[in-house]
C-alpha cells in the first residue's frame, strides 16, 4: 500500500512536466508562418482613347448610313481579382467615357450627338508571356448630352441610353504599365427616339450601334 501511494505521487508531479513535451505554446502558434497567395490582385488605373463607327437601325427604314466618330475618351479602373487564390482569370472594369455617336441617312435625317457615358465590364484574361489575351462582356448606361440637330432636343427625343457591350482584345505587360488593343461592339436597347417622332399612326423605333476600336494605357497602383 505504501509503495502504491508513492507511485501516484510521483506520476501525479511528473505530469505537468511531460506534458510540456507534447503541447504547443500559445507563442508558438502566434508566430506560425504565414501562407503565402498564390496568385496576386492587381488594380490599375487608365485613359482610353477609341475610334468608333457609329450607326442606328431603325425600324422602318430610314435609309440609314453609319458614320464615323474619333472622338471618345474613357478613364477606367480595372481589378483583376485572384478569386480566392483559385482562378485568377477574372477582372472587372468600370469607369466613366466621353465621346459622341450618331448617324446619317439617304433622307433628310442625320444626326450627330455628344455622350456621357458609364460602362461596367466582366473582364477575362489569359495571360502567357508578357501578353494577356482579353475577352469582355458587360453592360453600360449613357445619356446624350447635346446634338448638332438644329433646334436641339426635342420632347421626341430620348436622351437617357443602356444596352451592352462585348469584344475581345490583347495586352502588353510591360510593368508597372499595360497597353490594351481592343475591338469591341456596343448595342443599345433604348430607342434613340419615341415611337412617335414621325408621326402617330407609323411608329418608329431605332436603336444605336458601334463599333469600337480602342488603344489604352494603364498603370499598376499595386
């Protein structure tokens, strides 16, 4: 019985002792390395300049003809996001444009307009080398802020416009910069006038179209 009770005296002091041994410190967990990401985010800041044919197709018929337009500016922020340090094919683009739009006919309408306009874009990216090859797809909402028709604006006008916009273009990574060429194709799905604009009894409907080609230059923020 004595020698019992001296054996759980000494496993009961000698256990704190061992369990040392076996169980980490709090310092220990604290101080674990930090895991590495795999992919990095990147933001970027850019202007964009874009040649641009422009047209509308109305319905009926105006004889319509697309005219050409050099004159569209954007400022864009893209982030290409790593989606959880899986896919890092993603980006998102928005930003604000200034430009102008418009159209000529074999009849007496023609048209040419200046634009504000805000486009948000899903972005894919395949990158090899220095290069990334991009696709777009997205959507955008404009409004029309003066024409070159005499009198202006008319309560037959509409001068709010959406619709979407897609293309695909190639890269250049030389960093901290990109250089973007695009060609992209934009459709509106807000007739540029009322039903009504001709007359009341034949309604006219006609919505906008171009196509865009566009340079341009980003930087890296970080």
């Amino acid at each position: 019985m004595k020698k019992a009770t001296i054996l759980i005296f000494l496993l009961f002091f000698s256990f704190p002792i061992f369990a040392q041994d076996i169980v980490e410190s709090p310092d220990t967990l604290i101080t674990a390395k930090k895991v590495e990401k795999k992919y990095k985010s990147i933001h970027m800041l850019g202007v964009k300049y874009s040649y641009n044919i422009s047209g509308v197709n109305f319905t009926p018929s105006l004889g319509e003809v697309d005219i050409h337009t050099p004159v569209n500016i954007s400022l864009l922020y893209t982030y290409y996001h790593d989606l959880w340090d899986f896919l890092p094919n993603f980006g998102i683009q928005f930003g604000v444009k200034y430009g102008e739009e418009g159209y000529s006919s074999t009849y007496s309408y023609n048209e040419k307009y200046k634009i504000l306009e805000f486009p948000l874009i899903s972005q894919f990216r395949i990158d090899f080398s220095r290069f990334r090859f991009l696709i777009n797809i997205g959507t955008y909402y404009g409004y029309r802020l003066n024409t070159d028709k005499e009198g202006g604006f008319d309560q037959y006008d509409i001068r709010h416009d959406y619709g979407v916009i897609g293309g695909a273009g190639l890269g250049f990574v030389f960093n901290p910069f990109e250089l973007h060429l695009e060609g992209n194709y934009k459709y509106s799905f807000c007739s540029v006038y009322h039903t009504n604009k001709i007359s009341d009894e034949y309604w006219l409907f006609g919505y906008s179209h171009n196509i865009m080609i566009s340079l341009a230059l980003f930087v890296h923020l970080w």
